[in-house]
C-alpha cells in the first residue's frame, strides 16, 4: 500500500500500539503481507481456531498491521467475518514486557460494562507451542484513527466532538470500579509513580545501547520529586492516546480503545497526563505532532486546562497537573519505552519495519524530560 496523506486512518480492525514515533509510511491500520520476523504457521492457527471458536469457518487469510512497536497484530479474514489477532514477538523479551494475558485479562473484564468501548475478547492461548509465543484473538471493530493530533481532514466541530469523546472514554475508565471487575490484584494502587519511575528506570538500564546523560539525571530527580499521594486509583490504560483510539466511520465518537499492553492500576493522572502529551509535547520527536503553538480556537481543540478541568468535572477528582514532574515523567517514561524498542530492533526482532527511525527520538525526548524536571520547556 502506498504512502497515505490523510490523517485519518479508516480501519478494517482494531489495531494499536507504537507509544511515539512511527515514520507516516508505516501508519498503523495498514495492512500488509506478514514480514519475515512476524511468521506465523497459518495452518496450525487455523486448526487451532477451529477448536477454541465455536463459530469459526475457514478458509483462513492473515496479514499483518503493519504500525506498532510492540506486540504483534494481525488481521484474521473468513468469508464469514474478521477477527484480530495480538501475540508476543519472538525472541528475548524484557521482564513484564508484552504481556498479551494481561491485555486479554482486562479487555474481557471492562467488555462487561455495557457499552465501555473495548473489543470483545474471545480467547486466549498461552501454549506456546501453537504460534511460538502467547497470544489472543478478539472482535474486529471498523472506524478510524487520527494519527495527527490536530486532525487536519475534520471540522472544528468534529474535532471538538472527538477530543470531547476520547475525554469522557477515559474519565468513565478512570471511576470503573475495579474490584467488582475482579481486578483488585491487577496491581498496586498505591505508589504507582514510584513504581513506574522504577520499572522504566530498570528497563531503560537492561536495553541501554547509549549514554544519554539526561536519561541518567532523571533516574536520579524523578524518585525524589514524585508529588505526594492522595489515595487516588483507577485503572490504568498506560498507552493512552489517539493513535490507540478508534474512532467511529462516520460519527466522532470513540467506539474502541486498543492496545492494553501497558494497564496495570495506578493513579489517574499517570494516564490523563500521558494523554495529554499532545499538548506539550515538543515539536520534531513524533510523527504525530504537536498541538504547541497551536490555534486551537480555529481547530476547536479545547486548551490543557479546559481538557483537565472537563476531565475533573466528570471523574469528580481535584488534582493539580500543572506540576512539572508530570510531563518530565511522562517524556521520560516514553524515551524508555523507545529504548526498548532500539534494543529490540538490535536484538533482531523489533515489531515495526520503522524501527530505526523511531529510536532517533528517544535523546530528544530526554532532553525535553529534563528541561521540563528544571522548570522549562514551556506549557
């Protein structure tokens, strides 16, 4: 498939993925043949479908998604319908990385909540002996994806409807209650910036390919600077962004939110301020872009503040996201996400064919996380 030029992406499946960076030629929601690294035996899935979907007939046609930079998707096409495919890559993988069951775990959880826009799961394998690597299989959900956040092919209507939607999607995912879902050993509620802190410290320290000083100084700022807790906790999507949001074919509303890899239960703000990068992320790091320096009275994007009061307004909590540790995390936290996909792509086995360029991202992101950690880099 050729370069797109639009900025919208409309979907035959869910798809998902790629925290930042991907080159516009490998937008996700692209579907092509399966690369060398992502094979798969077509006709042992297909055997195995045959046993764990009641409904399912072949003959069986799987491509790949071409976008993403971590777990694996495919598009799995019958006469009789689509499915989604998401499994692990092959390989040597992080500790707690690609961890596709517990992706599988809460999307059949919050599948129960009558209209909470995720896909409907239908199975699990974590036999790796069928594919090579864990794996599950879910409803196929059409609509689109705006990969730039100023979403240039809409109105400044449709704009603010969508950015309304994906507003409400998160602050209703934000006061679900967890334990009545099952989900109270999901994880930890409490000291989840800490945690956080820690794992992408210690992951960024086992796929360190370079010296990135800054990278160090916030290994060091951050934990002493974390803002004090106030018993909020939710659960935590931990990718959340429109490049993760399907967005209806027609309407501006959310009617899918994709890629859970990264959920866990944490404070909320660990999420509406990744969210919310889009803001004050800094120009030429993302192909997604950035909405600094913005009109966005002509777009109808609404600005941070009005996101975060409309957000508190509907979840009910009053939280302070003007602290600079917040976007310092955060930019910090996606750099280390980036280096484990620079490791990967070293290792062998990265998800993307863009890998490279991606990974060119993660000094500048750095350098944004700490002039933001010493009171600077503006929004």
């Amino acid at each position: 498939m050729g370069e797109i030029a639009n900025s919208a992406i409309q979907l035959d499946a869910v798809v998902g993925e790629s925290p930042a960076g991907v080159e516009p030629k490998a937008y996700i929601g692209e579907v092509g043949d399966i690369r060398q690294v992502a094979r798969i035996d077509e006709g042992r899935l297909q055997e195995w479908l045959r046993e764990h979907l009641p409904d399912f007939r072949g003959p069986l046609t799987v491509r790949q998604f071409q976008g993403g930079q971590s777990n694996l998707t495919y598009l799995l096409e019958t006469p009789q319908t689509k499915y989604v495919l998401r499994r692990q890559p092959l390989g040597v993988l992080l500790k707690s990385a690609h961890a596709v069951d517990r992706e599988f775990r809460v999307i059949d959880a919050l599948s129960h909540i009558p209209g909470f826009p995720v896909p409907q799961p239908f199975t699990l394998c974590e036999d790796r002996e069928v594919l090579g690597s864990m794996f599950y299989v879910m409803r196929h959900v059409p609509g689109r994806i705006f990969w730039n956040c100023r979403m240039p092919d809409l109105t400044p209507q449709e704009r603010a409807a969508v950015f309304d939607s994906a507003n409400e999607t998160l602050a209703r995912l934000h006061k679900v209650d967890y334990a009545a879902l099952g989900l109270s050993d999901f994880g930890r509620p409490g000291n989840y910036f800490e945690r956080q802190i820690s794992r992408w410290s210690r992951q960024y320290d086992q796929s360190r390919i370079e010296t990135i000083p800054e990278m160090d100084w916030l290994m060091a700022w951050l934990p002493s600077n974390v803002p004090e807790e106030d018993g909020l906790s939710s659960i935590i999507h931990g990718d959340y962004s429109f490049h993760n949001l399907l967005i209806h074919p027609t309407e501006p509303r959310v009617v899918g939110v994709v890629d859970w890899e990264l959920s866990t239960l944490g404070h909320p703000l660990g999420d509406l301020m990744y969210h919310t990068m889009e803001w004050y992320r800094p120009p030429g790091v993302d192909a997604r872009g950035t909405l600094q320096d913005a009109d966005l009275t002509a777009l109808g994007i609404p600005t941070l503040t009005e996101y975060i009061r409309r957000y508190c307004e509907r979840t009910g909590f009053k939280v302070d996201a003007t602290l600079p540790f917040y976007r310092a995390f955060n930019l910090f936290r996606t750099a280390a996400i980036l280096q484990g996909i620079a490791f990967r792509l070293q290792e062998g086995n990265a998800a993307s064919a863009n890998a490279a360029e991606i990974t060119a991202n993660i000094r500048p992101l750095a350098k944004a996380a700490w002039r933001f950690a010493n009171g600077g880099g503006g929004i």
